[in-house]
C-alpha cells in the first residue's frame, strides 16, 4: 500500500464513520423533541455493537470462496488476529458501511421501540443479512457472480451499496415498521419535526461523509489492481445527482404543497445519494444528473405511500432508502455506461440488476420480520403505549433532549 492510497483510504473510513452520527442528526431533528435521544442512540448503539461484530466475525463473513457460498466462515479469523495491516485497513472502511446500514433501519419505528430489544435485532439482523449480502453483493458470493452463472457478457453492478445497503435496510424498515405497528394518533401531519436545523445538519453531514462512501471505495479496488481510477467520475456524480435530487423534491412540494420546505430539500439530498451509490462509476455525470432529478421526484411521492398503504414508517427509510435504492439499482439496467439499454444496446443489464434487488430485498424483509416478530412476541420490541405518550426518551432513557431549568421568584 502506497502512502497516499493508505492516507485516502483512512481519510474515506473516517468520513464513512461519521456519516452515522449524521444519521443520528438527521433523523434525531426529524423526531417530536421528547424521542430525540431514543433516536440518536439507535445510531449510536448500532456503531458500539456492529462494530465489535465486525472485527469479532462480520469481516470473515463478508467473502466467500466459492459463488454458492452463503457467507464466509466466521471462525476463519476470530477477531482478526491474523490480518495484515492492508486487510485491517479494508476491514475497517467495510466495518462503515455495516454499521450505518443497522443504523439506517431505525428510522422506521421511532417513537416506540425498546432500546434493549433494537440492540438484540440490529446484532441478529447484521449477522444473518448484512455480513452474508455483503458477501453476496462484493465478497464474491451470487450476485458477484450472477452474469457468469447466467452466461452473460456482464455482471450485476452495484458499486458502493444500492442492494448492500440501501435496499437491505429499506426492506428491513418496512419489516419492522408492520410488526411494531402504527404509534399512537398516526395520521398525516400529527408529528412534525422538532428541530429543522438538526436535520440540516445531519443531511450535510451525511453528503460530506457521502464523497467517502462512494469515492473510498476507489483505493480498496486499486490496493487489489482490479480497477482503474474513476475517482473523478464517482465525485462529479456524487455532487451532481445529489444536487438534482433536490431539485426534483422541491418542485414536487412546491406543486403538491404551496411550499418548497427545506425537510423537503435535506430528504432530497439523501434520496439522491442513496440512488447514485449503486451508480456512482458506471454513470456518465449526465445521465447522473438525470437519475438525482427523476429520484428526487419519484421519492418525494413514494413518502405519501405510508399514508396510502397504512403503514407506519416514521422517518420514511422505505420512501426514501427502499424506493432510493431500488430506483439506483435498476437505473443502472438501462443507462449504465457501455452495458445499459438505452446506452449499450444490451438488455441482460437490467435482468441482472431486477434479479439482486429482488433477492436482496425479499430476503432481507423475510428476516427482519421473522426478528423483529420473535423478540415482540418474547420479551417485547414495542414500548407501552403510557410511556409512548410520556416520551421514549423518559422512560428507555431516563434522559430529556433539552433540560430546561425554571427559576423560583
């Protein structure tokens, strides 16, 4: 490992790192002010608990050695003790990813889940979906290797996580968002944030650490000579889309509302990021720019599902993550560079990219429900409906967001 791979490579892990306190920002501003804590130590308990995993097993788990492979053996390095600075190097920038993906989740039942019981799922869950996708997607497991097993002249693409990632945590959200059921009151316009700059910020963290999780991905590949450089295709795309994101959700309030609100903007902005993850290096920034505008769109009205369907996703992690990713991923089957539809003539893209984002998502939704049904009907996953109403911080926590004191005349 060269000096300035090594530096870029410990630059983009710690900019991932940080993406998931961004999280916490975004959606602990999108919460009533008495959930804040109970949703940023979501985050903050899936960074403590996924990462010990990770170096315990996860990182094992994440290669296979041969494509049939479910995941990797957990047991092949025990807490790599036996890794070369290199391998923990990549190790570590794969640990991000695994921990903002169960962060990501979270966001679907805030206001009513036990703290104790999304520390056993976020563990369970990482171990028997993330680790193995991850496996599946880059460590050489089935999708990896769908278009040969198919006999095809290329192969699923799916750069930095658009099934990995975000279709995994997507479908996950929806699973437990049916088993914890609707909080209490839902109907439209009953919760509003409690802090616009607290989502603000967190957005902006999240597309500054966004550069590291698509363009880190860069130094692990050259470390391996299987790729050439596209670093400047994969920031221009990240910057690009992302910013027609915005746009796209701003127009859609602005017709629909009255109103362009900047939730709507910081939501866009995520929407677009989650949809060039997966296309990051196999779009033109043309075609990127229009995949931002026609996700910023489509998700701005995916949001309204929940409303229409009756199913209680909080902090839209389908509308946004779920409909995101799957718009990334199947983008890809039409305008990826040389090989989509429209770009290359070659139809077998877009069967490759349909079959691993069904499989990623059926698989990953069968579980978490499977999870997230055990430990309701066992010790509990949902908190009481008086400590609902009394705020979550409270009674998980013992904790307020804000302390406001009142002096005695």
């Amino acid at each position: 490992m060269d000096a300035g791979n090594l530096a870029w490579s410990v630059a983009a892990t710690a900019l991932v790192l940080f993406m998931t306190p961004g999280v916490a920002f975004f959606y602990g501003g999108l919460v009533k002010a008495k959930s804040v804590v109970s949703m940023m130590m979501m985050s903050f308990g899936a960074l403590g608990l996924v990462s010990v995993l990770w170096i315990l097993y996860g990182f094992n788990m994440s290669a296979v050695s041969s494509t049939w492979e479910f995941a990797g053996n957990p047991f092949s390095d025990f807490g790599l003790g036996g890794a070369s600075s290199d391998t923990l190097v990549g190790a570590t920038f794969g640990a991000t990813f695994a921990i903002i993906t169960v962060a990501l989740i979270s966001g679907a039942i805030a206001d009513r889940a036990r703290f104790g019981s999304w520390m056993i799922f976020a563990g369970v869950w990482a171990t028997v979906v993330y680790f193995p996708v991850a496996a599946w997607v880059w460590g050489g497991g089935w999708i990896m290797g769908l278009g040969e097993t198919l006999g095809f002249s290329t192969s699923v693409i799916d750069y930095a996580g658009g099934t990995a990632v975000h279709i995994n945590a997507g479908a996950a959200a929806l699973a437990l968002a049916l088993v914890l059921g609707k909080r209490i009151g839902f109907q439209k316009g009953i919760n509003k944030p409690h802090s616009v700059p607290l989502v603000m910020l967190g957005a902006s963290i999240l597309w500054f650490g966004w550069f590291g999780f698509n363009a880190g991905a860069e130094g692990t590949f050259n470390l391996l000579g299987t790729e050439d450089s596209t670093v400047g295709l994969i920031i221009v795309n990240t910057l690009g889309a992302t910013a027609a994101a915005i746009i796209g959700w701003l127009i859609v309030e602005k017709f629909k509302d009255g109103k362009a609100t900047s939730v709507g903007a910081a939501s866009g902005a995520v929407a677009g990021l989650v949809a060039i993850t997966p296309a990051c290096a196999s779009l033109t920034p043309g075609w990127a720019l229009l995949l931002g505008l026609v996700t910023g769109v489509i998700c701005a009205f995916a949001i309204e599902l929940k409303w229409k369907l009756g199913y209680d996703d909080s902090l839209d992690v389908v509308g946004v993550h779920l409909v995101g990713g799957l718009v990334g991923t199947l983008y890809l089957g039409f305008f990826a560079t040389e090989t989509g539809l429209f770009v290359g003539g070659n139809y077998e893209q877009i069967v490759l990219q349909l079959i691993a984002a069904v499989g990623v998502l059926v698989y990953s939704f069968v579980v978490a429900w499977i999870l997230g049904f055990a430990i309701e009907k066992t010790i509990g996953f949902r908190i009481k409906n008086e400590d609902e109403l009394a705020g979550v911080d409270v009674s998980v926590h013992g904790e307020d967001g804000y302390a406001y004191e009142t002096v005695e005349k």
